[in-house]
C-alpha cells in the first residue's frame, strides 16, 4: 500500500524527494507523509495549504479516496487511514488465489551471485560461519521471493599457512603413533583429531623458530601440490568437506558450486601480471603491490616474494570464475566479516580497472558484526572459538526441557523432530534480528523462550493459528461482505497488509532484520487477536467467515516470512 500512495502522489507532482512513512503513533494514521513540508520550502508557501490542495487532488481518484480516509497534523504532514473496504478486498483477493501468496516480480530477470559462508577446510565451523550460512542463505530466498535468479556458491580457503600448521601437527601426532588414525571411525572423531593436530602446529609456529621454518617448507609442498603430500591432503579435505555438508543439511541450505583456493594459484599468476602490465600493480621488494594510498586505501600485496598469489591476488581469479560461470551477473554479494572491508575495497578496484565493464558495481561486500555469545562454553582448545554446532546443539536441549514440561506423552521421534526445528528457529531468528552490520550475542535463554521476540514464540502463535483452522475447511469459506472490524482485527489485518512493503525493503537494503522485526510485530498482533476475538464460536456467520480468513491469511504469511528465513515450520508445540 505504500506503493500505492507514492504512485499517486507522485502524480500530483513528479521530480521531488518525500517520504511515505509508518508514524511512530498508531493515531497519527497507518502511513504519513511529508510531501507538503518539501514542497513548502521549495515553494515558500504555506505547507498546511498545500496539504489541502493534495488531499483534493487525492480525492479526485475513486480507488485511492475509497481506500484511505485523510488528514492534515502538525505543520503539514498528511496521515492516512485505511477505511474497511482495503480490509475486506485483501481477504477477498487471498480467497480468490487459492489462499497462496504471490512472489514480488522487484528483481525479474535479474542475477545474483550470493557467497557464503566461505569457511575453510581443515579448521572448524565455529559461530562466525554460522551467522554467515545464516545470513546468505536467507538473503538468498528473499531475492528468490522477488523473482530474482540466485546462484549460491561457496569460496574455501584449502590452501594456505593454516593447513601447514595442520600437516605440520598431523606429524607430530603420528610420530608418536603410527596407527592413530585407525581409531577415528566417525567424522566427528576425525574432526576432532584434526582440530588437536591444528592447535600443535598453530602453537609451535608462534613459539619454535624451527618449527616456524618446517611449516613453511610444508606450506609451499601444499602450493605446488608435491607428490608426498597430495594424497592425504585430498583424503583430509574431504573429512571436512564431509563435516560441512551435513552441516549445510542441518543448516537447510546448500550451494550451486564450490570454489577452492587452490583452484585458482595459476590463474591468479596471470591476471597478476596483466594487471603489472597495465600498470595497475607494481613491483616493490620482489612483491607484486597495489599502492592504494591515492584513493584513499593502503597498499596490499598481490603476489609475494616466494612468486605465489596471495589471497588478494586468488580474489581476482575468483571473481572472473564467478562472472564466467554463469552467464551475465547484475550483483555478485559476498557475505563476509567486516575485518574484510579494505580488502574488498581494494580487490573490487582493482578488478574495475581491469575490465570496467565487467565488474564495475557488480560487486558488493555484505559485512557483517562480530559474534560473541552468552552462557555457552568456548573451546579453549580451539582458541577460545565456540562452535557452530555447539550452538544449535545447547539451544535443542533446552527445548527439549520446555517440550518435556509442555507435552509429556510425545513421542521421543516426534520430540526430536520438533526440538530440532525449535532449536533452528530459536538460532537462526536470533542471529537474523540483528543487522548484520553489527555485533551481536547470542543469548541461549533469550533465544529459546516461548515469549518475548523470539523464534519458538512466533512458532507459538503460528500453531495457535493451526489450531483453530483444524476446525474448518478451505471449501467452506466465503466473499467477505461488509462487516464492521474490532480495533484487534483492524491492527491484524494492518500488519498482514505490510508484508510485500517489508519483503521489498529487505531485498532492497540486504537487510534481513526488518523482517524479524516484522514477524514479531504480526505475531503480537495475531496473539492480542487470538485472547480477544472469537473465532470459531462466534455465532455471526459473516463474522465467522471473515475471522477464519484472516487466520488463515495470518497463517500463511508467517509461514512465508518463516521461509525467507530459512526456518522449518512445525505444527505442534
């Protein structure tokens, strides 16, 4: 609807900037807007006069006077209310479409490219991947939702110092014993067997100078893939590979293709040195340099002494990989931590000054804060790093305590199934209400409570909604006629009514968190409605009819925000 008063305001007078806005006071109207004040300044006349002449013009068009009622406050502002009949024809179109709700078409036609969560194999998926899987598999369905073609790939760091210090620990380990490895039957046992291999090679390069130097020699037999070491570094890849794919499963998400680092170390040679060609990278100290410093950024080394690519330099294979694979691409966005803004900044140039035409404003740098948490144990093995598994493992079992208050005769298959989807919710909405821009921690209490703003209290009113549509039949409902709403409706069907505006900004911004905010808002508003308003015991038939519709309406737009998500539903609590 906010489209809809922008379109006919914008008829009145085209080529200006205002706003169409929700007012922070519910008697301030259902949407506000400043039209008058700007044209006002730009005009010099009197803002309240102008106001008139725009709700006279308003009036003028039949559709737009039927559905909003109007005033003038304060200096000029225009409030609108919405008038029953928007109510009612919003029931009717959803009875009319099969009770299904439509896609936005915002991004026909359109191509991204969304990559995430680019963790490393050989080290663990601790909490950061997590809100990085979290992140771009919802962004992902939320362009899908807006007619967008998505690509999901995925970029893994399985080259590089980090797996020297790996090999190196790997040799410490079966030195001592030959046959260790033979005791690792499960994939988590060998996970963790390559975790305890990293922390010794992690610590002796920091404390030993010998082992400092061994590692570096293992580190270039990884580079150039030397005959004595390739064997189990594919054999080892593959456990973490292995690990990460039933992660993504449980996670409910998964890729169109996966990038490596060493995939990309010859490649990047040559673009490199395209790049020297064109004087865009320069030599300083046997290094291949970019010199930032005159727009703005520092200097970042492309390819170092030893004559290998860096990550820098590996970035701009990916990039042409990425924008070959695919066919044309209108936005490639890589979901990363914020500590990588200079880097992005510097490689999206410098891939502009190679082919303009190519990248330039086609790539985009989705940051995101850093995540602590609250209540759950680090590992100190791993440098004090929290897993992501631990994560959903701690919120599952405390949803199976309150499940076991709750509902003692469940099943334990049941139980289990509905504790995994809860524990989901309660992870994947808490990390997802905050803008991924900032910092956040995760609270495992807060996350997993049947009240307050919550994924298992959203989940709650969803169920609530089930329950009452248990009783009745699709086939059985009606046009809605002209009835009189009590004000819990009317704020329902308000809020049902911003979904398309809400969805629309998110796919706009990259920003999931205004849908959250807005589960949440609908939820309480479904809740108030749920404690004050008969539904299927009302004895008006009309009312009836009407009521079961908007929990039905109800039903299936929280049921899609629980989609965009990346949340599973469950119909029982």
């Amino acid at each position: 609807m906010k489209d809809f008063i922008l379109k006919r305001l914008k008829n009145y007078k085209k080529n200006i900037k205002f706003d169409v806005f929700y007012p922070k006071e519910k008697n301030f109207g259902d949407y506000s807007t400043n039209i008058a004040l700007v044209l006002a300044k730009k005009e010099s006349r009197n803002p309240k006069e102008i106001a008139l002449e725009i709700i006279d013009f308003l009036k003028n068009d039949k559709k737009f006077k039927n559905y909003f009622d109007m005033e003038i406050a304060g200096a000029g502002f225009i409030n609108f209310f919405f008038k029953d009949k928007v109510f009612i024809k919003r029931l009717n179109d959803f009875r009319k479409n099969n009770f299904k709700i439509d896609k936005l078409d915002l991004f026909k036609d359109k191509k991204y490219l969304i990559e995430f969560p680019d963790q490393n194999p050989f080290k663990s998926f601790h909490i950061g991947h997590l809100r990085t899987a979290i992140i771009g598999e919802s962004l992902s369905r939320v362009l899908e939702f807006c007619c967008a073609s998505v690509i999901r790939t995925n970029y893994q760091g399985d080259v590089g110092l980090h797996i020297a210090k790996f090999f190196y620990g790997l040799q410490k380990k079966k030195k001592q014993n030959p046959d260790i490895e033979k005791k690792l039957k499960t994939i988590d046992q060998k996970m963790d067997f390559m975790a305890d291999c990293y922390v010794i090679g992690a610590n002796a390069y920091k404390e030993n100078k010998k082992a400092k130097e061994e590692i570096n020699q293992i580190n270039k037999k990884i580079y150039q893939m030397h005959s004595d070491i390739k064997k189990e570094w594919l054999e080892k890849r593959k456990w973490s590979l292995d690990k990460f794919d039933q992660i993504y499963e449980r996670l409910n998400t998964g890729f169109d293709k996966f990038y490596f680092e060493s995939q990309m170390a010859q490649a990047a040679l040559k673009i490199c040195n395209k790049a020297y060609k064109k004087g865009i990278l320069k030599k300083d100290d046997q290094c291949l340099i970019f010199d930032g410093e005159k727009y703005g950024l520092n200097k970042r080394v492309f390819v170092n002494k030893q004559g290998l690519p860096t990550y820098e330099g590996k970035e701009l294979a990916l990039a042409y990989k990425e924008f070959s694979d695919f066919g044309k691409i209108d936005k490639a966005i890589h979901v990363v931590g914020r500590e990588q803004e200079n880097f992005f900044k510097i490689t999206f140039l410098v891939e502009k000054m190679l082919d303009e035409e190519l990248f330039d404003d086609k790539q985009y740098h989705l940051s995101y804060g850093m995540v602590s948490v609250k209540d759950i144990k680090m590992s100190s093995r791993l440098g004090n790093v929290v897993l992501g598994e631990t994560v959903m493992d701690k919120a599952k079992e405390e949803i199976i305590k309150i499940i076991s208050l709750r509902e003692q005769g469940m099943a334990v298959g049941i139980k289990n199934e509905i504790a995994e989807k809860l524990a989901l919710a309660a992870v994947k909405y808490s990390f997802l209400k905050i803008n991924s821009r900032k910092d956040m921690v995760f609270d495992l209490k807060e996350s997993v409570k049947v009240e307050g703003q919550s994924g298992p209290y959203i989940m709650y009113s969803y169920v609530r909604a089930l329950n009452i549509l248990k009783k009745t039949s699709s086939k059985e409902l009606k046009e809605v006629m002209e009835i009189k709403f009590l004000k819990q409706e009317k704020n329902l069907l308000k809020q049902l009514l911003k979904f398309n505006e809400i969805v629309k900004k998110a796919a706009q911004d990259y920003q999931i968190s205004d849908i959250c905010q807005y589960c949440y808002d609908l939820a309480t508003a479904f809740s108030n409605f749920y404690d004050k308003v008969p539904v299927n015991s009302e004895k008006d038939a009309k009312l009836k009819n009407a009521r079961i519709l908007m929990v039905k309406l109800y039903a299936q737009i929280i049921k899609k925000n629980f989609y965009l998500l990346g949340i599973k539903t469950v119909d029982r609590m």
